[in-house]
C-alpha cells in the first residue's frame, strides 16, 4: 500500500529535478547574486545596495516607463486584431486554411530573424516600410525617432505574436454553442448585441488567460528590441530586459543585473497574483 | 492536509534546489595556487572571434590552417573557441575572476589590456619570453601597446588604426582639413545628391573609439582622465558634438550610421550615396573591392579631420594574452614562437589588413610598394595614438556612445550637460 503511495512520485521526481534544476535553481541563484558585487576579482557581500542604486537611477524608472508603454500597446492592440481574425474565421469563410497558414506563418520565425526582417524594412534610406510610411509621418527615420522605433517593435511584436492570440481566442469562440445564438437571434439581439451579451462574456475567461500571457511575454520581451534597436536609438527602446542584459551580459556586471531580474520578477508576480484575484471573482460571478 | 501536503513539497523542493548548489565548484580567488597548476596537458586552449569552419571568413581561414601545422609539427591539440569580438575582453575578465576554466591564450586588442591588467585578468610574459628570438625583433606597435610599467603583458602581432576613404575625383583638392571646410564640402556635395561621409555611429564602444576620439583629440578634449575616470564633459568634447549634430541635421551623415551597424553604414558607400567612408585599415576585409580601388587610385585614404589641431587616428595593436590560471602557459608560448615566425605573421598581418609588429615580417610581405600599406604606415605613424585607458573602459564607452547617439538624434540638445549627465552615470556606477 505505502509503495503504491510513493510509486507515483517517483515517477515525477525527474521532473521536479529538471524543474529545479533550470527553474528554481537559477532564480534562488540570481537572488543572491543581486546581494553581491565582484569587483577586482572578488565577490563583494553589498546587501539591498544594487536595488537602492537602481531605484535611486533615472534609467531604470525611464525603462520601466518604457516597458509599460510597450505592454500596454502591445497587449492592447494584439487583442484587437486577434478578435477581429478570430471572429472573421469563426465563420468559416472559403479559404480559412490558407488565411490560417499566412497567419501562422510569422509565429514560427524566430524573434532574432523576425527583427532583423523588421530592421531592414525600417533601414533609413532603403526600407520598403520606410520609404512607403515615412511621409505619413512627417518624413521620419522610424529606427531613429524614440517613438517610431517603438512603434517598430510593437508591430514587428504585434505581426509575429497575433496568430498565438488569434488561435487562442477562435478555440474560446469555437466553445460557444450555436443555439445561443440562435436564441439570441430569436429575441432580436442585432450583430453587436449578440458580441457584448454572448460572445464577450462567454470568451471572457479565455480573454483574461491570453492578456496574462502577453503581459508576461511583454515584460520579458529581449530578443525583438535587441535584433531590432538593440535599446536604441539613444535609451528610447531600453526597456526593463534589455536594461538587464545589458548590465549582466554585455558588461558583465551580475550583481546589478540579477537585482534588475528580481525586480523583474517582482513585478511579474504582483502582475500574475492580480490575474488570478481576477480569475477568482470571475468564477464566482 | 492540503497546506501539509504543499508544504511537503515546498520543502522538497529547496533542499533539492540546496543539494544542486552545493554541487557548484565553489570559486577560487585568482592568484592563488589553486587557481594556477602546472601545465599539465597537450592542448593549448585559444579564445579568438574568428569563425574556423566558415569559408567566408579569411582570417579564420588563415588561423586554422596555422592550427593545423602547428597541430602536426608541435604534436599539441589547440582546442579553439569562437567568442564575440566585443566580448572577449569582458568574457576573460570574468573566467578569470570567477575562478572557471581559462585559456591558455586569448586574442585581444591594446585597448582593453589595462583594464584586463587591472582585473588581475593577465599573466607577465617578460620571463616566459626572455629567450625567444622573435620578441628581440618587435617594433614599437608591440612594445607600446604590451609593455606597462617595465612588465609585458600581450605580445602585439599587428597594428591597425581608423581610416577615411574617399572617392578621388569627387575631392579634387584632398579631403577636408577642418570641420568649416568639411561644412563647406558637405554643402557641395549634398547638391548632388551625395553624403559627406558615411560611418559607424551606433551606441557601442567602436564608434566612440573609431569616430569621435580623434575629433576630441584633435579638439584638445579627453575621454578618460589619468585614473581612467570620465573625463568628457568638457568643451572641447562639447564643441565636437556640437559640430557633429549640426552635420547630421544638415544631413551632411547617413542617418543609417546612427540607427545601423557597421554593416548598414557601409551600404551607403558600396551604393555611391557617399563621398566618403569612416573605416580603418581592416575596411578591405568587409567592403569588397575596396583594396584594389585603393591601389588604383580611385580612392585615396584619409587619417582623421584636424578639428582644430594635430588629426589624429584611432590606433590598436592587436595580439594576445595569457590569462592568470591558465592551464598550460608553455603551451601558449609554443603557440606564440610559431606564431610570430615572419613567414606566418607576415600572412596573418596580410590577412588584417595591418602593420605586421617585427621587422622581418614586414620584409617578407606585400607591405612595400603596395600603395594601400604605403598608405597606412604612413598614416598610423604620423596620425596615430593609442585610446586613453579605463579600468571600465567598455561600460564607459558604452555609456558615452549611447548618450552621443542621443545628442545626435536630438539636435537642439545641448551637448554639455548629456556628456556631464553620462560621466556622472559612469562614476556613480562604477567609483564609488
């Protein structure tokens, strides 16, 4: 009886020690170092000095700034044109399998040939995009104006993350019976009464789920604006990722660099804690 | 039940997460014995950024054919590893100062030896060298860059430096000789449709060293100050960036040179957009058919705009160094004999686009008469100076070339209080 108790967990004690070992490990880790210093060689115990540092620097609250502007707009928008695709193939138009392949076909691009793609559209002088929107826009140099080149990565963002949401959104919508509608038709309800009263509120939880995820996605965005703007031009795209590779990587200096990853993580926490209170009320409801 | 049950697994979690970290080899302080065993293996271990196994990359080409001999005739196994370029200073501090794994010898540039040096990140080579034949013959390019306070710390295999190329017939009469006269070309040439200069300008550490120290130089204005401090808000440097924003706001530059790489702000060259190219001798190696115009006349070479004094190019011995706790530091010597053999290093330096650094080397190869090493040697012994160290020389630079690329993109910013914001960062984060 006690081996048929214990037999199970041996069988997902190799994951729990994967888990550990790439998940648990590496942030206990990164909680240390963001401790510590190594200057000269030597690793120096400095407490809570690189979170005062950081709290103290212009920098890093103009980088949360920016990252706040980013993951709104972006989870923002996606949202937007997922729906739209969502609702659009919901109805089975002809076509739907093609119009689904060049909707997925961004999404298996990986970011760092989703950038470069993206820089060469925007290259002052030579991109296609550039060349074509520019006047739009009094004639700018989007990689090299603050706001254009964060408009660059929002899209470059936008055009590869919209198939996960869109699909996400369509399985929701594809989980709504039909006679609901159907009822609904019969008491008059036109096309947007039949989205605010029917369709939003039963795709709601799922809505709530995909907003989450690129939350998350948004904040710990690097390999887009790195291949993109590497946080140029100047500091205008340096969010709060960037800012920590840029720390820990590039210069190499961990102590500074992991207690940007714990404040990181801090605000990913506060972020998820806050979805599931609003998941939970949901429920209830 | 459920709180026991989590706590249960909470607790298993640590202990295992616990176990794992006591698994880590714990770091050793560099300098102590433990940190520096004898040689003890065949295999010599070398950091460089060439790639070995791509055939576009010549250099790399060149190196594992010399890895391949000396492989055969010294019977040793080099183990290579590829690092970034702008990594491989940074990375060896940090091998070095974690207590890791170090090579045996990594390629680096002059630039970065004193903060290397400073990081107790580099092993004298004076006593290992005292017997080779071939350290008799270095030139100055080595002993200026590699011998710091009586020791030497690399061995220079070439020299290269910053340099403008620029289309002949467009400058009848040689290229500008000050920024009023750059101005005033500038304004010619924008009638036809065609940019003063093209360059690197992005917020690395490169654009600062290849682009605007020799203009603060010429100016009078420093980087670094004699500890390696920030020493660029100043006039001097202000008064260049001014200049320099209002050449972009004139659109005299690309604005590809502020937002591209290297690669983008050769582009505008390559496609005739621009009367000239900011480069360095090592320009042949990425812009094709560059050396033969060189050599033909069409295009003339430049070292750097006197701004209001001596012009001034951006120098770099390039060359290696022999970590601290490096496992096999005869084996790096070995490495080092075959490698400065004139016959090899004549090769190597062909293949830089540099100045070979002994004497024998320079007399085996195509440097004499050839119209392109005429030029450079000309150019790096009359123009050229070695940047102002700084024991964070790479997080300064990176600094101050993101805050120019901002003064650059912002016109009407006023250059004195950015530069003085950015030192200000630099000695915030990293003096006290």
């Amino acid at each position: 009886m006690r081996q048929k108790t214990i037999f199970p967990y041996l069988l997902i004690l190799p994951a729990l020690l994967i888990i550990c070992l790439v998940s648990l490990y590496p942030a206990l880790y990164s909680i240390f170092l963001s401790l510590n210093t190594f200057r000269r060689g030597e690793r120096v115990f400095v407490g809570m000095r690189n979170f005062e540092q950081i709290l103290a620097s212009t920098n890093f609250w103009d980088s949360l700034r920016l990252t706040a502007v980013y993951g709104v707009l972006f989870v923002l928008l996606t949202m937007i044109f997922a729906f739209i695709l969502a609702v659009m193939l919901n109805r089975r138009l002809n076509y739907t399998g093609l119009f689904m392949t060049m909707i997925f076909v961004p999404w298996i691009l990986s970011e760092v040939v989703t950038g470069v793609i993206f820089r060469w559209l925007f290259l002052p002088g030579y991109g296609l995009l550039q060349d074509l929107l520019s006047p739009l826009f009094g004639d700018i140099a989007f990689l090299g104006h603050p706001q254009g080149a964060m408009g660059v990565v929002i899209g470059a963002t936008i055009w590869r993350t919209l198939a996960f949401a869109m699909l996400l959104i369509l399985a929701g919508l594809q989980t709504i019976p039909g006679e609901v509608y159907e009822a609904g038709a019969i008491d008059g309800a036109n096309g947007w009464q039949s989205f605010w009263s029917i369709t939003w509120p039963l795709v709601r939880p799922t809505t709530l789920v995909i907003v989450l995820l690129l939350t998350l996605q948004a904040i710990n965005a690097t390999g887009l604006f790195l291949s993109i703007t590497n946080g140029g031009p100047g500091r205008a795209t340096e969010v709060l990722s960037v800012s920590m590779y840029r720390e820990a990587i590039v210069f190499f200096n961990f102590g500074y660099g992991a207690a940007l990853a714990v404040l990181m993580l801090l605000i990913n926490i506060v972020l998820a804690a806050i979805y599931i209170r609003t998941m939970r009320s949901e429920v209830v409801a | 039940m459920k709180t026991v049950r989590f706590a249960m697994w909470a607790s298993l979690s640590l202990l295992l997460t616990l176990l794992l970290a006591a698994c880590t080899a714990a770091p050793v302080a560099p300098g102590s014995s433990a940190a520096q065993p004898a040689a003890s293996s065949n295999e010599i271990v070398v950091w460089s950024r060439y790639d070995l196994d791509d055939p576009n990359d010549s250099n790399g080409a060149v190196l594992k054919e010399f890895i391949t001999n000396l492989e055969a005739t010294e019977g040793v196994k080099v183990k290579h590893e590829q690092v970034a370029w702008d990594q491989l200073s940074t990375k060896l501090a940090l091998a070095v100062q974690s207590g890791g794994d170090v090579p045996d010898l990594v390629e680096t540039g002059s630039q970065h030896v004193p903060a290397l040096l400073d990081a107790g990140a580099l092993s004298p080579l004076s006593e290992w060298l005292k017997d080779e034949a071939w350290a008799e013959d270095l030139t100055d390019g080595d002993k200026k860059a590699c011998v710091l306070e009586g020791e030497r710390y690399c061995v220079a295999n070439n020299v290269r430096g910053g340099m403008t190329y620029y289309k002949a017939e467009l400058f009848p009469d040689g290229f500008p000789t000050g920024p009023a006269e750059a101005q005033a070309a500038c304004e010619r040439l924008k009638a036809d449709g065609l940019y003063l200069n093209t360059f690197f300008a992005g917020r690395s550490y490169g654009a600062i060293e290849i682009n605007w120290w020799p203009l603060i130089k010429s100016n009078g204005g420093s980087i670094f100050d004699a500890e390696g401090k920030p020493a660029w808000a100043s006039e001097q440097v202000a008064e260049v960036a001014k200049w320099a924003q209002g050449m972009f706001q004139n659109g005299c530059f690309p604005q590809v040179a502020l937002t591209g790489d290297f690669a983008d702000s050769q582009i505008v060259w390559t496609d005739g957009q621009s009367a000239a190219f900011g480069g360095g001798s090592w320009s042949p190696n990425f812009v094709e058919g560059l050396l033969d115009q060189v050599n033909s006349g069409q295009v003339a070479m430049q070292g750097g705009l006197p701004f209001n004094g001596t012009p001034h190019v951006f120098m770099v011995s390039e060359g290696w160094v022999v970590p601290t706790g490096a496992k096999n530091p005869q084996g790096a010597v070995a490495f080092l004999r075959s490698f400065m053999q004139p016959e090899f290093l004549a090769k190597w330096a062909e293949a830089q686009f540099g100045i070979p650094t002994t004497k024998a080397a320079y007399a085996m190869g195509k440097f004499e008469g050839s119209p392109f090493y005429e030029n450079v040697d000309a150019i790096l012994s009359e123009q050229g100076a070695y940047m102002e160290p700084s024991p964070y020389y790479v997080e300064s630079l990176d600094i101050l070339a993101t805050t120019w690329q901002e003064l650059m993109l912002n016109p009407d910013r006023d250059p004195l209080p950015a530069l003085q914001q950015a030192a200000d960062e630099v000695l915030g984060r990293y003096w006290q």
